[in-house]
C-alpha cells in the first residue's frame, strides 16, 4: 500500500467511526474540503471550517454509512468511488484526495445526480 492510500485509508476508518478528532488528526491544518452542494460544490478551507462540516453531517446522518467500491490511486492522488447510505436513501459519488506528508491535504466531492 503506497503512502498515500495509506493516509485516505486512516482517513476513512476515522470517518466510518464518525471520530470527528480522528478525522481532522488525518488532514492537513490548512486542508480543503469541497462538498457537494450544487451547483458546484462549497470550498471549506482550514480546520476549523472543515471541522465544522464534519460535525454538522454527522449529527445530521448519524446512522449514515460509506461503503467504498472501487479505489485508485497514483503518486499523491487517490480517487474512491463510493456509495453513501442513510435511513431513508443513497446517493453514489467520487472523492479526489490529495496527500502531503502523510495526510489528507485536499478532498473534492462529487455526486451522481
């Protein structure tokens, strides 16, 4: 396993425990996330903001649950493709990441539909 699947796999295991400390523990200080929301996306930068984005979906989905399907990776770029469920739906997307030094430095959301 490269460095940088290494990095989104700490990530995703924080995330699946809905550890919001683990989480940001797996990001950079300066990360960026970009949501989904249409049209196209909300850019949270820093910790703080993202921190917050984090809290907020899982207090809202708390049952909520990532499944990975598929899973790419080349050099600091790793792309999953996911399937997100909650209590009364789904939706399926990919995420971008990008790692510095071992951690989670970018991650670009996108959604089907």
């Amino acid at each position: 396993m490269n460095a940088a699947v290494a990095a989104v796999a700490r990530f995703q295991k924080a995330f699946d425990a809905k550890d919001v400390d683990a989480v940001m523990a797996a990001m950079t200080p300066d990360c960026v996330f970009e949501d989904t929301s249409p049209p196209d996306g909300r850019r949270h930068v820093g910790a703080d903001a993202v921190r917050a984005v984090w809290e907020g979906l899982f207090r809202a989905t708390p049952e909520g649950e990532f499944a990975t399907e598929e899973l790419i990776a080349a050099a600091d770029r790793v792309v999953v493709r996911w399937r997100y469920r909650w209590a009364d739906g789904h939706v399926r997307g990919v995420d971008v990441f990008r790692v510095e030094d071992g951690l989670v430095a970018e991650k670009l959301a996108y959604v089907k539909g």
